[in-house]
C-alpha cells in the first residue's frame, strides 16, 4: 500500500513539475496564522491572497469541491492558531463548526469566499479583543492600535497624547499602570515583535527590515535585536532557515 501511495505522489509531483506547478512555500503559507494568532488585521488580506493564489492545491477536479476541501483543512489550523492567541477554546471550536456548517451549504465557489473572508475576519477580531481583554482603558487600546498600524514612521509620546487628547506625563503613567512597560518600551518591543516576523517570513534584506521598522540605521536595528533576542538579525534569520528548509521541501496545500 505504502508503495502505491509513493508511487502516486511521485508521479503527481512529476506531473507538477511539467507544469511549472509548486505549492506555497511553509513560510509563505505560515505568515497568515501568525498574523492571526498576533490578532494582527494583516491576516485577513494575506489569508485571501493566499485561498485565492493560483499555488493552493489540487484536492478535487471538481471546483467547488476543491475550494470547499482546501476552506476545510485552513479553518483547521485558523481554529488552533487563534486559541493559541488567547481565544477561548470553546468558542474558537464552535465558531468552526458553524463555518464548516456554513460551507457545507455554500453552492457556488463565490459563496465560499465570501464565508471564508468573514470567518478570517471574525476569528481576527476575536484573537484581538482577547489580547486586550486585560481591560485597558481607552486611551491605552488606541494608542496600541495606532502603534501596531505605524511602526513605519517616527512615533513619539508627545504624539500619541494628542492624539489621545492627554497629559504627556499621564498618558505615561497610565500606559505603564496598565500594561507594566512604559511606551517607549512597548513601541521597541511591537518593532521587534515585527522584525521576528520580517526575518522569518519575508525576503526583505536586513538592512529594508531595519529602514521599514523606522529605525536610525541597521547597526542600531542589530542592537536593540540582540538585545531582546540575545542574537543577530542574521544569525536569527539563518537559524530559522536551518530549521524549516527540510519543512520547507513538503508540499502543503496551501
């Protein structure tokens, strides 16, 4: 049995390959779950980009079929990757066997994307509202939102308490009463939280992920990373590869 499925899956990969044909890389597929499990928003336009990409795999000839399968195993990992960010469990599972339910019933292949774009969303929403379910007031919800959405530019305290309409030196006390880390501090840990990601799922150089991430210049980058990662961006990126290029070699469908 063993060397029948060996065979097929030789022949398939051979018939892929006459076709200019590859699945999405681990990496490539993996950026949309960690998106996800960091209730980061960017996950609900990389998971579309991704069900839609013409690399997804080939589960059955018949269209619907095929995008119902592939929606299937997807709300599989999105399931687990969102109780891994602090989505209740029994909510998480439920939430998934309303969407399978909601697929089954789908007819049409738009119907399908349609479901699969709200689930994302939802699940999305909810991993983030779990993150600050530690009941932040808001002032200090906004200004973690405007700092997940512009870590690309100069972000300063003075600025943040005007766009919070505060006392500079109050928003900074409120912001370490309630988070434990002062905002300078947590601005610096979102870069790096960033630049973890950058260097394990994108193929911009060190020195574009140093420049994107706003900072003076790489040799400053290579600081603060080594600092909160006892490591260089290189030698975290080349680690990371050395772990996953096997993975890598696997066909995933997505």
């Amino acid at each position: 049995m063993k060397e029948t499925i060996d065979k097929q899956v030789a022949y398939l990969e051979y018939i892929n390959r006459e076709n200019s044909f590859h699945h999405h890389r681990y990496n490539s597929e993996m950026l949309q779950y960690e998106y996800l499990k960091n209730g980061d928003m960017r996950a609900i336009a990389e998971a579309e980009h991704m069900i839609r990409s013409i690399e997804t795999g080939h589960l059955s000839d018949d269209p619907l079929k095929n995008l119902f399968y592939l929606c299937i195993c997807n709300i599989t990992l999105v399931t687990r990757f969102a109780i891994e960010g602090g989505m209740d469990a029994e909510k998480a599972y439920n939430a998934s066997d309303l969407y399978i339910r909601k697929y089954d019933k789908a007819r049409s292949t738009d119907e399908i994307y349609a479901i699969h774009s709200e689930m994302i969303s939802y699940y999305t929403k909810a991993v983030a509202a779990a993150k600050k379910a530690n009941v932040y007031s808001k002032p200090v919800i906004q200004c973690m939102e405007y700092i997940q959405f512009h870590l690309h530019e100069s972000i300063e305290v003075s600025s943040l308490a005007e766009i919070v309409n505060l006392n500079r030196s109050y928003l900074s006390v409120l912001f370490k009463r309630e988070t434990g880390v002062a905002l300078s501090e947590y601005v610096l840990l979102k870069r790096m939280e960033a630049a973890e990601n950058m260097l394990k799922y994108s193929d911009f150089s060190l020195s574009d992920i140093s420049e994107i991430l706003h900072f003076a210049s790489y040799s400053h980058f290579a600081k603060i990373f080594r600092k909160y990662y006892n490591t260089s961006p290189k030698a975290y990126r080349n680690s990371h590869y050395r772990k996953t290029a096997m993975t890598e070699q696997v066909k995933t469908i997505f």
